[in-house]
C-alpha cells in the first residue's frame, strides 16, 4: 500500500517538472572502471547470528563510494569485511565470494596482514597512538622494514602534506601524537594510513566526531587523494556523502517476523546523484527523504 | 592552508560564467536587432539565429548544473539564494533572446522605408530604452545591487509610455495595414524585453539578501 | 523556603539548601576528614617511631660492614651489611624471575587467552595463590628446593617470587586491559600481526602501570620474613654467592633482634628496619620516575 502511494507521488512529481536532456557535458559520469573489489551473494556471520545478507556490489578504482543506511543495517560490517578487520571479532565468518582486484580476499594461503597492508583503514574516532607524532607516521613503514632515517622523514613530510596537516605540526614532530585536537588527530590517522602507500583506503564515519570546519578539511582532503587512492566510506551524513561520493550504497535492515531476527540487505546501489536525485526503490526514497530512520 | 569546498566553489564560479555568458548575448544583440529592424538589413538575422542555437543548448546545460548542485551540495544562505535566482533567471534569458531574434526577424517582413518618421522615432527610442534597461539589469546582476530593481520600474514605465504613443500611432492608419500588423507586434516585443529587464532585476533582490542591519551607535 | 505570594512573579530559590541538607553534607564532610586523619595517624605514628628510634642507629659502618655482631655487642660494632646485600640480592633475583614471568603470563591471559580453557585456570590459579599465606610459600619452597640442595639465597629468591608472581601478573593484566582496543585495531589496520601489536603499541602504551606495579611487588617482597625464615635460615656473616649457603636478610635480621633484650641489638633492630623502610622509599621513587618517562607520550 505504501510503495503504491510512493509510486504515485513520484508520478505526479514527474508531470510537473518536465525532465530535460541531460547534456553530454556532465563531466563526472563514468559508467565504467577498474573494478577493485567484487562483492558476490556475500553474506557475514557472528556465530549464528546473520548480520549482513547477500551482499553484491563492486566498488571502483579511484573512486569515492559511500555506504549509507540506518543504524544496524551492516555497512560498517562490510567495510570491514574488505580488510578482514572482522578477522578479530570472535566467531565472525563471511560466506560468498568477496575479491579484491581478482583475488579471493577469504582464501585459504591468504594472510591477513598482507591484506591489510594493501587495504588501509581510519576509524571513526581517532586514535594516535601514545607515541610522538613522527612515531605514529613512522609506525607503517617501520613495519615494512623501512630503517633508513631519511626515508623515514621524507615519508613523514609526504604523508603529513597530503593529509594536510604538515604546515600545523612541523615544529613539532616529536610531540606526543595524543596532544592534537580532534580534526588534527583524524587527520594524523589518515596521514598514518596513508604513509604504508596503500591501494584502498576504507574509512568508517572518519567525520562524526568533528566539527564542520575540520570534516570540510577532511573532504577536502578525499578529493585530492581520490586520484591516487580508491576510497570507501561509511557515513551518516547524507549531504557527506553527496558532497563526497561518486557512488552510493544504500543499506537497510532486513526484519524476519516470523524468526524475530533482523540482518542488514542492499538496498540499491548506484551514482551518488542517481542515488539522491532519483531513487529506484521506495526504501532508498523513504530514507534519504528523512521519512525514515 | 587549502579553502574548504574548493570544488564547490569552482562549480558556482561556472555557473555564474554561463549566466553572464547568457546576458551578453542578450545585451549585444539587441540592438543590433533594432538596427536590423529599421534598416530592414537581414544579415544580422544569420548571426543571431546562430546565437539562439547556442543559447538553446546554454539554457539545459545552466540548469542542469544547478540542478546538480543543488542535490549535491545542500546549499544553504547565499549560495542557496544564488542557485535559486540562477534557474529563475535563466528562463526569462532565453524568452528575451527569443524576442530578440523575433524584432530582427521582422526586416524580412516590412521594408525601412515603409515606416512612418513618426513610427520609426518611437521604435528607435525603444530600441534605445530597451538596450539601455537591459544594461542596467546586467550590472545589476553583477554587482548584486538591490537598488537597481526600483530604477529599473521606473523605466519601465516610460517604456510603457512609449508603448502607448507607437500603438496611438499605428491606430492612425497612416501606413499600410501589413506593416502596422508587424509594428503591433515589434511594440509588444519590446514591451516584454523591458518586462524581462525589470524581473531580473527583482530577481536580484532576493539573490542579494537581507540589508544588513547598522550596529546601533 | 520560598512561598509564592504572587503566582503572576514566581520566583525561583537558587539559595544554598537550607536546614537538615546543608548539616547533613557538612556532618559528612567533617566525617570525611576525621576519617582520612585516623588513617594518617598510624602511619605517621610508625614513620616517625621508626626514624627516631632508627636514625641513631644508622652509619656508613651499620650499613656496610659484613659482620653481624652477637646480640649483647653494643651498637657500633658491626654492622648490617650482611642483611643488606642479602636483601638485595635475593629481591633482585625474585625480581628477576617473577616480573618477566609475570608480564608473559598476563600478556597471554589478556591477548591470547581470551576464554579458554588454559586461560581461566591460570587466572584462577593466580588469584589462588594471592590469597596464599606466605609462610605457606616459603614451605613449598623448603619441601621441594632446600630439602634436596639445602638453604641457599636462591631457595629464599624462589620463594619471594612465589609471591611475587601473582601480584605481577594481577596487575600487568589489569594495566593491559585498561590499554583501549582503538589502539590495537589502528595497529592491526597497518597490517601487524598480533605479535607486533602486543609489542609495539600494547606494551609500550601500559608500560607505566606495569613497572609501577612490579616495584610495587618488589617492595612487598622486601619486607616479606615468613618465606625466608625456612629456605635462607640465618648467618651473620654476608654471603655474596646467591646459590649456595645459608643467607640473611633485613626483615629477617628485624625479627632476630628485635626480640632479643640487650639494648644494642635493639638498636640494631631499629636501625634495619629504618634501612628496609627507606629501601622502600627509594624504590617507590624510582617506581615514579621511570612511569613519568614512559608515560610522556600519553599526555
């Protein structure tokens, strides 16, 4: 009954804007793209409990995707699905297939770490570690056996510049990475993130906890490093994601009356301003309108 | 140290291009239109068809782009104020080239000579008030000037006036019924073009925002 | 109290509470105060009986000299030296035993254990031994070392870090369960391993607690008598070899003089105990030092 309803409205919505040709000029549509990660019929387990059913989506090179959706709905669970962060949760499991750039991510021989150093991640609250902030830079690259001192301050410099934060803590690298406020320290993060050079950088609600200013900064900062870097984020924050995004995923939650479970399901998945503008299913609609929680 | 929304920036700094892009080509070739008109020269009739190609293809694109920011961004305060002022803007460009392009078109229809003197002052005085009004609206646009909107009424006021001596003219008989049909015609169109003019320029109220209350003391 | 004389002008009384509330908060606070001065009272009674009565006692001879003279010498023959390398010695060597143990034990309780079988016993096994008496240590150790190779320093280090090991362990645990999880998940997203994690960010991150917490069984440890009255027996002369022969230490030396009713030994008895005390002291200092250092980063 309500679908029905939502159809009509979008109907009389559509006879009273005409819509117009969208010109070819629109510069930002690509329809195609190196595929990073092919997510096939993946579903996530705790145990027994199913927290994210059959899941497919690919997510492409150099762009930002973003996965929004209501509290519950699993994206953050996928996220971490991508870097076998879940790995650390006791009794969590993945069924299906979930590749990264043609390799199976679960396979037996497949370490984990190494998965991790080529997938980066940055949490939603910062968390510099208790040493000096050329230490936390350091810390990656040291793990991959980089000794020389040189190397080491040149890729302090680069990684702190790119994540914008160079010109605010050169005079003090040695300081405790713990004395920053929070956008500096989410920044540090990402600079720590981004120091090992990786391939994709997964990002969970890297901006709830901060003010406009430094989650500007922070957007700011994705779309420079979008060219070199694939970036997934989840977030909240519906206008983040449109100001942010070049792709959507749109997740909700599942419920089974009969069982009393709930699981998280994909929704639709799309171009951001399709996504926004135009939403196919009415659940899309429902949500980002704010008619739904 | 980067300025936040660069990108978001860089998109509303084309959009304005675009639209002063869309009021250039309305302002210059109005009078040429009038020129043609009085002439009755028809190469200009070329060129401005020519232009009116490009302004069809303007008009989407401009409103598409707003669109997308609009969606995009969530704008709010004057950048809300200035994307909504563009796609209201924008329709009532494209109408005026179109008028324009209908004055230019009338030199197929009637020749110079066949204008009274009388006929042809008025029309030259409109012709003149008109690019004059429409100047006025252009600054006003950029210069995000509220005032302009009252000058501009007042204007057109006079337009109207002249309006009125050119229908008071034509009603006189004293030229052949075809050419006072298409001088009806030119009258209205001119008439419009100041109508446009001045609903820009209202428009600019509202895109300039609030006056700023002065501290007091 | 406020009455509304006018419901149109209602005021609001933002006063101090009035009446029984405002005694009852200053009963307890009084209370509160009285409480902490009972509790200084005993330890400032015991600190300043022992600094008087010890001071006298205390000379670069008392402190050095090998030689613990029979009781009825008076003070200044002799001197503690015995007691106070026997101190030393065998502490550092529980020390050494317990502390690395101790950490490792934790370290797995807390980062590989999680809810197995091997971990639940060993951190009930070591709340068990917390509560064991530790007299009770000190026949263990008899029972199953001095027996079979006879009374040694080692014996009496064995058996202080019995009880050491336990509050290590209880206490490292508790340190690296307060280091937050954000931190090893930020170490894990670089691609560590467990290992690398547990080294590099856990360890460091806590190790503040944990060396303060070690001192603190450290000096526990040294004023222990019970475990080394059956596993180091009692000499008067220093034996610098930790490994074999009889040993002496303060507390030890403490509770044989202090019985005894010649007035130098008494003295003597004074004098070790003040010794044991500042002993103490200085590691508590050097306990916050060293946590000072390795926790700049943390602030």
């Amino acid at each position: 009954m309500e679908e029905q309803q939502d159809q009509l409205k979008l109907q009389q919505d559509q006879e009273v804007l005409p819509k117009l040709a969208v010109p070819d000029t629109a510069p930002r549509d690509k329809f195609t793209g190196t595929p990073v990660f092919d997510v096939t019929n993946g579903s996530i387990y705790y145990g027994s409990f199913r927290a994210v059913t059959d899941v497919s989506l690919s997510i492409y090179e150099n762009e930002i995707t973003a996965f929004i959706g209501p509290s519950g709905c699993g994206k953050t669970t996928v996220l971490r699905t991508l870097n076998r962060m879940n790995d650390l949760i006791v009794g969590a499991r993945v069924e299906g297939d979930f590749r990264y750039r043609g390799m199976s991510l679960y396979a037996g021989n497949v370490s984990p770490t190494a998965v991790r150093r080529r997938i980066g991640m940055v949490f939603q609250k910062a968390n510099p570690f208790p040493k000096s902030i050329y230490d936390n830079i350091a810390y990656g690259p040291r793990i991959n056996g980089t000794r020389n001192k040189g190397k080491l301050d040149e890729i302090v410099e680069r990684s702190l510049k790119q994540a914008a934060l160079w010109d605010e803590v050169k005079d003090r690298l040695n300081k405790s990475g713990l004395g920053l406020s929070g956008g500096q320290a989410q920044r540090l993060c990402i600079a720590r993130t981004l120091a090992v050079e990786p391939d994709v950088v997964l990002m969970d609600e890297p901006c709830s906890a901060l003010d406009p200013i430094a989650t500007g900064r922070i957007e700011d900062l994705m779309h420079e490093i979008k060219s070199r870097y694939t970036i997934v984020i989840v977030t909240h924050n519906m206008q983040q994601a449109t100001r942010v995004s070049d792709r959507t995923a749109f997740y909700s939650v599942l419920r089974d009356e009969k069982s009393d479970t709930r699981t998280g399901v994909l929704v639709e998945y799309g171009q951001t301003a399709q996504i926004f503008g135009d939403p196919q299913d009415s659940r899309t609609q429902a949500y980002v309108t704010g008619r739904v929680g | 140290m980067v300025e936040p929304r660069q990108e978001f920036e860089r998109d509303l700094e084309a959009i304005e291009a675009k639209v002063i892009e869309l009021f250039a080509m309305v302002a210059e070739d109005l009078p040429g239109a009038t020129q043609a008109l009085l002439t009755g020269n028809n190469d200009v009739l070329q060129a401005l068809t020519e232009r009116e190609q490009l302004i069809n293809a303007l008009y989407p694109e401009i409103e598409e782009l707003v669109n997308r920011e609009i969606l995009l961004q969530a704008p709010v305060a004057s950048d809300l104020r200035f994307l909504l002022s563009v796609l209201r803007i924008v329709p009532e460009l494209e109408r005026s080239h179109d008028l324009v392009v209908q004055i230019a078109s009338r030199a197929n229809h009637i020749l110079g000579e066949d204008l009274s003197p009388r006929t042809r002052g008025i029309v030259e005085r409109m012709g003149a008030l008109a690019s004059e009004m429409w100047r006025q609206s252009v600054d006003s646009w950029y210069q995000r000037d509220r005032s302009a909107a009252l000058a501009l009424e007042e204007r057109d006021d006079e337009m109207d006036e002249l309006h009125a001596s050119l229908v008071a003219e034509l009603a006189s008989g004293r030229m052949a019924l075809p050419v006072t049909m298409e001088m009806t015609l030119v009258a209205r169109f001119y008439e419009r073009l100041a109508d446009h003019a001045v609903n820009i320029a209202r428009r600019v109220v509202y895109l300039a925002g609030p006056v700023k209350e002065k501290p007091a003391g | 109290m406020t009455v509304a004389s006018d419901p149109a002008a209602r005021t609001v009384d933002l006063r101090e509470p009035s009446g029984w509330r405002r005694s009852k908060n200053r009963i307890m606070t009084v209370l509160m105060y009285v409480a902490f001065v009972i509790v200084l009272i005993p330890l400032g009674f015991v600190l300043v009986t022992v600094v008087a009565k010890g001071a006298s006692a205390i000379s670069w001879q008392f402190l050095t000299n090998g030689t613990i003279p029979p009781n009825v010498m008076p003070l200044g023959v002799g001197g503690m030296g015995a007691a106070v390398v026997g101190t030393i010695e065998i502490t550092a060597f529980a020390a050494l035993i317990a502390i690395p143990l101790g950490v490792l034990g934790a370290i797995y309780l807390n980062e590989y254990g999680g809810k197995g079988i091997l971990a639940r016993l060993v951190s009930f096994l070591s709340d068990v031994m917390t509560g064991v008496p530790s007299i009770i240590m000190g026949l263990f150790i008899y029972l199953i070392w001095v027996v079979h190779f006879g009374y040694s320093g080692l014996a009496g280090s064995f058996a202080l870090a019995c009880l050491m090991l336990p509050i290590v362990i209880r206490s490292t645990y508790e340190m690296l369960r307060l280091v937050p999880d954000s931190l090893r998940e930020g170490s894990y997203a670089l691609g560590s391993t467990k290992a690398r994690v547990t080294l590099t960010v856990v360890l460091p991150a806590a190790i503040g607690g944990i060396v303060s917490g070690a001192l603190l069984a450290v000096a526990r440890a040294a004023g222990e008598t019970a475990p080394l009255l059956f596993t180091i027996l009692t000499v008067e002369a220093t034996n610098k070899n930790l490994f074999s022969g009889p040993n002496t230490a303060l507390p030890e030396q403490i509770f044989v003089n202090a019985q005894s009713p010649y007035v130098g030994a008494q003295a003597r008895a004074w004098g070790a105990a003040l010794t044991l005390i500042a002993i103490t002291f200085i590691l508590m200092i050097v306990a916050r030092i060293v946590t000072a250092r390795f926790t700049r980063y943390t602030r």
